[in-house]
C-alpha cells in the first residue's frame, strides 16, 4: 500500500517498498514533530500503482496509441491489439499487503504489407505492429518547487532494433523532451534532457541483467519557476542529473511504447519482442 504521509525527498515507490517496522516507526515521528507536518506536503497520485491491475484501472488513467496516433519515428505501428494486462501476482486472498501491482506488457510482431510511415517528411517503412499507451492526464512540473516523481519496474528488451522507451513530450511542440528511460538496442539505458534539438544531455548507463526487472525513478522539481532538475535513478542509485530549459509549467504527454528499429538500428528481430512494466507510479508535490 502506499503511505498517505510521506516526507520531501523518500522516493514513493520507496516509500512502497518499506518494511512494515519502518513505518511503523514513522507514525510517533509525524505525532512529535508538528513543525516536520506543516513542512512535508504529502505527494498528490496522478496515477496510482494499480492502472495496470485490469482494464477499469488502466482506463481510468491510460489511453491507447499515440496522443498523436499510430506512428512516430520508427519502424513500428501501433495498434491496441499489442497491449496487454496482466493482474497483481496474488490480487485475491486475505492480504491487504499487495506484494506487487498488475503487469503492462507491450508487444511488437513483425508484419508484411503495413502502408509506410511519415515522420518529418521522411516514409519509413513499416516491419511491426506494436504496443503504446499515454496517460489520460499531461504531466507538469508547477512552479514553484513543484515536483514530479515517476517511478517504475521495466523488463526491457536490448536487442537490436528494439527501441522500448518511457518518456515525455511536450504536448505544444518539440522539445521539451525527458526520457525517463530508453533502450536503443545497444545493451545499455539510456537519459535523455533536450532543450533543444543540439542541446541534449544524454547519458547512457550500463544495463546488466535485461531479463530481470529493474526500476527506474526520476524526480523532476522546479529550480527557479523557468528550469525543472531532473534526478534519474537506475536500482535506487543516482544515475545521472539533468536540467530542462522553461521546462517548468509546460504540460507533458507521458508515454510508454516499445518502437522498433530507427534509433535502435536494424534489422530488428524477426520474432516477437515484448516490454514490460510494473509497479508504475506517478506522483506530484506541490510545496
Ligand atoms: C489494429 O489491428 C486490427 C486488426 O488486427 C485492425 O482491424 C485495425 O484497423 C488496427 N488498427 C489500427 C489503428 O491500425
Ligand atoms: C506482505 O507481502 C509480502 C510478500 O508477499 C509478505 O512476505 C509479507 O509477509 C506480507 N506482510 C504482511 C503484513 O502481510
Ligand atoms: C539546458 O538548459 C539548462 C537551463 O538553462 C542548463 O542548465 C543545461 O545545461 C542545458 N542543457 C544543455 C545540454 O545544454
């Protein structure tokens, strides 16, 4: 469950993770120190760890495709049919202690004979049907000192020509940009802050182990009402921080989908690839 009272800075999906003695020992904490509950709002739930538990929660939160619609920059077509979810590991039972949150799975399916793309004047063949989803709702960082959490479980795929990615956009034009995760088919992750087109801060990050879960939080806060931090974290450690020009205020399309080939080079594979996240959490505190 996640702790309605929660104190600037503990991540919320570490917050989620906690033992039951630690917040037990949180409680006397909040009765002692009136000054520490007037100086921690608590993080308002944009979207909740259950959207992806069934398809009431998912739609409540999530919609299909692009905000845009079926195509981007790559060599995949979306289509509702390549997205799926899967329930909590043990969402029945007498325990109120969820050990986890329902599973969103996209896939990508080599197909023939798909229309070509448009991007940027450019067609670009189409060698997939794939999995996307945005949230309902655009993500903004308020001004001032507001602060957006996402945090997350992926099982991303590194091969070649798969491009799976968790990211935001401007909804008014192109950038702002904050890839809060990105795979380019290289082995490692990817973090992403653009400005502008030139102006990139792009790390990539060495991914062991693809086939197991890991998490990613990145925590975006206002610094002076123009310009948002952006604090990437890979397993729970600090990977990298980033700064986002006149990113503050600017409302966000946040999105999840597994492209194919483009960035990733190609040939991509010839079977059928799939990303998976869990345990996705958005969050908003506004001081
Ligand atoms: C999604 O796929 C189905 C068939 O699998 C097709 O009928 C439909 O037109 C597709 N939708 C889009 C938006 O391409
Ligand atoms: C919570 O769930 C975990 C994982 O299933 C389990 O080990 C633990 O005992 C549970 N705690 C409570 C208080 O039910
Ligand atoms: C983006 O803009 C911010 C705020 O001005 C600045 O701190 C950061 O260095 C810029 N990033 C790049 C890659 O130029």
């Amino acid at each position: 469950m996640v702790p309605t009272q929660k104190w600037r800075g503990v991540p919320a999906i570490a917050a989620f993770f906690l033992s039951g003695a630690t917040l037990v020992k949180a409680t006397p904490l909040d009765q002692h120190g009136a000054a520490l509950s007037v100086a921690t709002p608590t993080p308002i739930v944009l979207i909740p760890l259950t959207s992806f538990d069934s398809q009431t929660d998912f739609d409540k939160y999530w919609d299909y495709n692009y905000p845009w619609g079926t195509d981007h920059n790559g060599a995949a077509r979306m289509n509702r049919s390549q997205v799926s979810l899967s329930p909590p590991p043990s969402s029945s039972g007498t325990s109120s202690n969820s050990s986890g949150s329902g599973t969103l799975t996209l896939t990508a399916t080599r197909v023939a004979g798909q229309p070509a793309a448009t991007h940027a004047n450019q067609a670009i063949a189409i060698h997939y049907l794939s999995g996307t989803v945005h949230a309902r709702h655009n993500v903004v960082v308020k001004s001032p000192g507001g602060i957006v959490e996402v945090a997350g479980e992926y099982k991303a795929p590194v091969a070649r020509g798969t491009w799976p990615a968790s990211w935001l956009t401007w909804a008014g034009g192109w950038p702002p940009e904050v890839d809060l995760a990105e795979w380019k088919g290289s082995g490692k992750i990817s973090f992403n802050t653009f400005n502008t087109s030139s102006a990139v801060a792009a790390l990539d990050v060495a991914y062991p182990d693809p086939e197991r879960w890991h998490s990613v939080r990145v925590v975006m806060e206002d610094e002076n009402g123009r310009d948002v931090a952006a604090r990437f974290f890979l397993d729970g450690r600090l990977a990298t921080t980033q700064y986002g020009k006149g990113f503050t205020g600017k409302e966000m399309y946040l999105i999840l989908d597994l492209q194919m080939e483009g960035s990733s080079g190609s040939p991509g594979p010839q079977g059928e690839t799939t990303f998976r996240i869990r345990n996705f959490q958005v969050t908003s505190t506004i001081p």
